[in-house]
C-alpha cells in the first residue's frame, strides 16, 4: 500500500482524476441554475438576433464555470495517461453522476418534517428572504428533469471521447511541440458538439423546442466556450511545468511516451 502511494504517476492520476470527477459532479448540480454573463460583469445584456432567434446573450448554466476545468484536466490526464485514462476517468464520473441522482431522488421522496418544511426557512424581520416551503425549494434545485439529466451526460460523454481522438490525433503530427494546438484544437472540437447535443436532446426531444431556437442558443454557448478554451491555454501550460517538476524530466517524457501507446 505504501509502495502505492509513493508512487508519483499514481499519485498524479488519482489527484487529477479526483479534480476532474470533481468538477464534472459539481458542474451537473450547479447546472441548474441560469444566470447573466453580461449582468455579472456589471456589463449590459447582448441583444443578438441568431438564425432569426432574437434577445439572445451570454444567459449561461452556472455549470459553464466548471466545464472548461474539466476539459483543462482531459487534455492534462491525456497527455500523462493517455485515451484508456480519461476514459476510465469518464465513465467513472458519468457512473458516479447518475449514482448521486438517483439518490437525490431518493431524498426528494421521503416525506419531509413538517418544522423543516414550513417553517426553518422563514426570517421573521425579513420576509422577502423568507422561503415558505423548504421541500419544494428542494425539489425545484436538485429534481432536475430527467432529459435534460440524460442530454448532458451523452453530452459530456461523447465530448470526452472525441476530445481525447482529437488530442491524440493532432499529436501524432506534432509531436511534444504546440501543446496549445492539440489542446486547445482538441476542446474546440469537441465543445462544438457538446454544445448542441446536450441542447438537442433536453430540450429538442424532451421538450419540443423549435430547433432553429435549439440551434440559435448552441451557438451562443459555443461562442462562450470558444473564448474560455483560449483564454484557458496558458493554465495548460503551467500545469504542464509543474507536472514535469514533480514527475522529474525522465518519468515524465516516459508517461508522455506510453500515453501515446494506450
């Protein structure tokens, strides 16, 4: 066990994979949430008219702060790890996401107390504040529809699998050089279709949304993560230097090596 633990790249995988289920996890609950870029940053909303979809802006799910985290981290477990590691990393974080939702539908199904319920969310001195039924604010957070939980989940999946192609693939031809081409190439590619079939599931299949709508609102969170795929290149960079100082330049070139094979 302590030989294990000792071990640097064995290390470096479970602290990169815990980042990345992590994130991946926290990114499906905060998913919920809708909020405006624009009003955020103390800026005026966007009012762009797309495939003849107008009013639309940066209104984005809180879980696009995390997203470009967890495809820094896929591009980072390639590089050391190769296709199999983010693979397993992959499919353990969808199993474990569809774990966590089935038990949160399980506790939005017991019966709650009745003091909890209808009165542990109510401020006296400040009724605005006030939440009068705690169990239906709690199903409204976590009881995501179930579509939307199945588009995101293909979603994040086939993104997953397409970026670690697109990655290795762009590296066969350059080699260790341009770490920002096959990294940033790579999450281009691959949040391009994330972006729609997510869309296109929860809410063309399971919601009968028009699909030029559909299409219009992909497009705007394409254009979002398009900008933090460049704006993110230099943290690949950094996290590739401190990598390499903690693996040693021998071990590390090795892991680079074997990902390659795998």
């Amino acid at each position: 066990m302590n030989n294990m633990f000792s071990h640097k790249p064995t290390k470096l995988f479970l602290i990169l994979g815990g980042i990345f289920i992590t994130n991946a996890i926290i990114a499906e609950f905060v998913g919920v949430k809708i909020f405006s870029l624009e009003s955020t940053l103390g800026l005026t909303p966007f009012n762009w008219t797309i495939f003849g979809v107008e009013g639309l802006g940066f209104n984005l799910t809180a879980g696009v702060l995390l997203w470009p985290v967890v495809f820094v981290m896929t591009d980072i477990i390639n590089e050391y790890f190769g296709i199999k590691g983010v693979r397993i990393l992959s499919y353990g974080a969808v199993a474990l996401i569809i774990y966590a939702f089935i038990m949160i539908f399980f506790a939005i199904s017991l019966a709650p107390n009745s003091w909890w319920q209808n009165i542990s969310g109510i401020i006296p001195d400040n009724p605005s504040e006030s939440i009068p039924d705690m169990n239906l604010a709690f199903k409204k957070i976590f009881g995501q529809g179930l579509w939307i939980i199945v588009g995101s989940l293909v979603a994040f999946l086939v993104g997953q699998l397409i970026d670690v192609y697109v990655f290795q693939k762009i590296k066969s031809f350059t080699g260790e050089n341009k770490i920002w081409l096959r990294a940033t190439g790579s999450t281009l590619i691959s949040q391009f279709i994330d972006s729609f079939v997510v869309l296109i599931i929860a809410f063309y299949i399971g919601s009968d949304w028009e699909l030029i709508r559909v299409l219009a609102i992909g497009t705007v969170n394409y254009i979002y993560k398009f900008i933090m795929a460049i704006i993110l290149t230099p943290i690949i960079y950094l996290a590739h230097y401190l990598i390499d100082n903690y693996l040693g330049e021998k071990l590390s070139e090795k892991l680079k090596k074997q990902a390659q094979l795998t």
